[in-house]
C-alpha cells in the first residue's frame, strides 16, 4: 500500500501519460556491437547503461490450465557501479503475480528505468557529475533481449493512456512515470534490444540474475529496494517541483 501511495503521488505529477523515449532495434549484428560499445561508455557518468531481463518458469504438475500449474516470475536489472571499484550490481525483483514472461519482461525495464533516476539523482547529489556536464547532457541507456516488451513499449509511447487505466496497470504506470520524470530532468532514454547469448556481459549477467529473482528460495526482501528508489524519486519532485 505505501509503495502504491507513492507510485500515485508520481503519477500526479506525470504530466503526459504515454513512455518518453527512444525505442531501437537494430539489426543482430549491429545490435551487439551497440550494446558493447556503450558498456564501455558507462565509466561516462553522463551516459548510465543497464542490462535488463526477466524470467518465466513453470512449476507443477497436471495439465496446462491446472491449478497445480504456478508460473515463478522473476525480474533483474544488472549495472556497472559508480564508485572507483567498478564492479556489476545486480538489481532483483518480483513482477506482479499472474502474469508471463512479458510481464517479467516489462518489469525488468521499468525496475531498470527506476535505478536509472536513483543513479542520476546520485550522481546529482553528490556533485559527480561536476564539471563534466549537467543533467540536460545525460543519457540512460536500457538494453534488453526481448523485442516483444520494445514493440509493448512502443504503443505505450505512441498512444496516450488515461489516469485510469495507468491506476489499474502498476507495470504500466511505472513505464511512463519513470520515464517522464526523468525527462523532466532532461536525461535522454534510450531502450534497446540486445540479441540474447550473444556473449554480452551485461546481457548475460541480466539472464542469469533474473532466473535467481525466479527463485522462491531468494531469501530477501524485494521491496525494500522499491521504497528507497520512490522515495528518492518523491523527495525531488517535492524539491524541484
């Protein structure tokens, strides 16, 4: 319930409700180079890239439609740190229930887009960025290997939705909420897609994060890092407006 009042109080302050963003997806090939190459970039503080993935597993017995059939969802956001010692964080989290693997999909992008925001806002506060540019010269980039969440994406950007739908749809609100308000901040976003087990680091990592986020026997609690990241989002947007 917290998490939700302050999901509301973003989406108050959400001035158009479709994704802010550029959606890209390149041929195969091109993709790869992309998606190493702004590895690279991200001892850049002006430019955050985060690898993204989810997780769909079947467990049970009986048929299809069984009761005893139960989907575990799992959702990861994988990223090189900001400190002297560069090292991968990984980031898990537990999609909404009910859902499949696009839910999970979505998820990883719009928990990667919320890091996004506490990383930039960070990197803000602590005066990081300094002279080498302001927020209006930032960028995020998000990669991700499942083009079917990009084309979900897409539409979310081309159609504006109404409050009420963004009320009923968590998954959907977070996209655009996340989204805007780090376009409110002037952080260009960027989504796009990686060929999955193309041997990118960071692409690998995300894969085998998100399966652990699938597990029942994670053993920790997801939320609480859901709560630090809208609370840093809420306490800018009271600062700033």
């Amino acid at each position: 319930m917290a998490n939700f009042r302050r999901e509301m109080a973003l989406l108050s302050v959400t001035t158009e409700f479709k994704f802010y963003g550029d959606i890209i997806i390149q041929p195969r090939d091109e993709a790869i180079r992309t998606a190493i190459e702004s590895s690279k970039s991200d001892l850049n503080y002006l430019h955050k890239v985060f690898f993204v993935d989810g997780a769909c597993f079947t467990r049970g017995k009986g048929r299809k439609h069984s009761p005893d059939i139960r989907k575990a969802l799992g959702a990861a956001v994988v990223y090189m740190s900001s400190g002297v010692t560069r090292v991968w964080e990984e980031r898990h989290f537990h999609p909404p229930k009910g859902g499949g693997y696009l839910q999970a999909e979505l998820t990883a992008v719009a928990e990667g887009l919320a890091i996004a925001v506490l990383e930039i806002l960070r990197a803000k506060d602590q005066d990081i960025l300094g002279s080498k540019g302001s927020l209006t010269e930032s960028k995020v980039t998000i990669f991700t290997d499942c083009q079917n969440a990009l084309w979900r994406i897409i539409k979310l950007r081309e159609v504006v939705s109404t409050e009420q739908r963004l009320r009923g749809n968590p998954i959907v609100r977070k996209l655009i909420t996340r989204s805007q308000y780090l376009n409110s901040l002037g952080v260009k976003v960027e989504l796009r897609w990686v060929p999955g087990h193309s041997h990118v680091e960071g692409n690998e990592r995300a894969h085998v994060a998100a399966q652990v986020a699938a597990s029942p026997d994670l053993g920790i609690c997801l939320d609480e890092g859901l709560q630090m990241i809208e609370y840093s989002l809420l306490r800018h947007v009271k600062e700033h407006g």
